[in-house]
C-alpha cells in the first residue's frame, strides 16, 4: 500500500472558467458555460461543476467561432438564475483560480447583479495569467502557450471549452505554482476526504543508497552541532 497523507482543512481552492456570447457584460453579453473544478492543495480532485446556460439573447457568429456554441446549442437549457445556487454552493468561500480571472468575475458578477446577489470579492481572486506574465515577461501567456510550454497536450482543445479549459489550466496552475511531482495523485475513498498519495512508476527500480562509514561519522558529528536537531527526534 502507498503512504498516504491526509489533507488538512482550508487548503481547497476553486478553478473557474466561462464562455460568453460576447467580450462586455456591460452591453449585454451573458454566460452561456460555465465550468468549474475543486482544488486541494492546488491539485484538482474528482470534484467538478459544469453547466450549459441559455443566455436569452442571440450568439454573435464571432463568439461561436470561438467556443463553437451557436444558439440551438443553448437555447432551452437553464438559465444562469437556475444554476446559480447549485454554483455558489460549489464555490464556498474558497479563493477562485481563473485565467484572465478579471474577465471572468466580470461576466459572473454582472449574472449575479441581475439576481440582486453579492458579488464575488476580488479579493478571492488568484489570476494564473497574472501569475505567467511575472514568470514569462514579454512572451505570449495564452492558455495554449502556455500549455505548449509546459508540454501539455492540447489536443482534445480545437475550440474553447470551459470544463476542457478548466483541466488544462489545472496542470497548468500547479506548473506556474511549482510544479507537480511525478508519480502523485489525489483520491480518496469519498469527496469528503481527499488524500495526497505516492506510487513508485512502474518502469524505475529502487536503487538504495548506502553510506560509507565515514559519511556517518561526519554526518553524526555534524549533528551533535546542532541545537535540539530533528535528527535525533525521528
């Protein structure tokens, strides 16, 4: 059995995207996805939001061109005000991951005055171009670029997709945040309970290290230095 680590509370975090009829909620465009994956520690679990919204307007050929939704995709689907508790709810209080994340709180808060509800705070914003544009100064940082510079596989992405969008920016995030180590995964036996756990790739064989008398010597000698060293509390 792998060693597993259970993860503590307030660690979860929210990445989000949208698809819009438009580029400005301010002269009307609307949601028409919206998608969202939960994080642990900066890792996606299993759980996820998604839904496909009626924008109750028309979809500008340009935005299709872009997401590939045209009216009859949508038309006839909830509206915003039917998924908007179930999205919330899924939300909590944790702080929200996005990618031009002003963008996408825009489109949001502007649903959410329409329902006469709270705004999401900017302050639960984390915004992962903001974040690549500090690492990668002066060089594109689109998702795809970023994903082609991080090796992602693109794939499955011939058009915007806000769940697809969600997972690429998943892998994404934990590079622009540190990178993940190989061989790690998340799960756990239910939603509630996530846990970090290591399984040793299939294709390395353990190689132990063995040290030398002397290393030990001057290893412990080293230690006898230090000031209640953690050494001899293993």
């Amino acid at each position: 059995m792998p060693e597993r680590h259970v993860i503590i509370p307030g660690q979860r975090s929210v990445l989000f995207d949208t698809e819009t009829t438009g580029l400005d909620p301010a002269s009307g465009d609307r949601i028409l996805e919206i998608a969202a994956i939960e994080l642990v520690r900066d890792l996606p679990t299993a759980r996820f939001f998604h839904a496909l919204i009626d924008p109750e307007r028309d979809v500008p050929d340009e935005a299709t061109r872009v997401h590939g939704y045209t009216r009859s995709h949508v038309m006839g689907q909830p509206r915003f005000a039917d998924v908007v508790d179930a999205f919330l709810d899924f939300l909590g209080d944790a702080p929200l991951v996005a990618h031009n994340a002003e963008f996408d709180f825009a489109f949001v808060n502007a649903e959410l005055a329409r329902l006469a509800l709270p705004p999401l705070q900017g302050g639960r914003m984390i915004d992962t171009l903001t974040l690549a544009k500090a690492r990668f100064p002066g060089m594109p940082n689109s998702l795809n670029a970023l994903c082609n510079r991080f090796a992602i596989d693109l794939s499955e992405r011939t058009t915007h997709n806000a769940l697809l969008d969600c997972r690429l920016l998943a892998q994404v995030y934990v590079e622009l945040t540190g990178g993940r180590q190989r061989g790690l995964t998340l799960g756990g036996p239910s939603q509630s309970e996530h846990v970090y756990s290591y399984s040793r790739p299939a294709n390395r064989t353990p190689r132990p290290i063995v040290l030398s008398a002397e290393q030990v010597a001057a290893h412990t000698a080293f230690v006898a230095t230090l000031k209640d060293p953690l050494w001899l509390q293993l």
